[in-house]
C-alpha cells in the first residue's frame, strides 16, 4: 500500500479528515503486518 498523500475537497479542510484517514490507512497495515510471523519484527507491539 503507497499513501502519497491525502487530499479533501476545500470546504471540508482542518476538520482532520485527511489525518484521520492516514491514521486508519496505519491501523490497517500494522494489523495485517501482525498477521504473518515474518513480518512482526516490523510492528511494534
């Protein structure tokens, strides 16, 4: 997964929709790096 960058239409900027999107966008990959027992020592628990 590549998250350049977050971008939101001008009349919903600074309500941390960008910031909240890139936090689950982490989230997401940091549980699904877990997963597999090669990949932990990526993760920090």
């Amino acid at each position: 997964m590549t998250v350049l960058h977050t971008q939101v239409p001008k009349e919903r900027e600074g309500r941390g929709i960008a910031g909240a999107l890139s936090k689950r966008a982490l989230e997401y990959m940091a549980a699904y790096l877990k997963k597999p027992p090669e990949y932990q020592y990526l993760v920090k628990h």
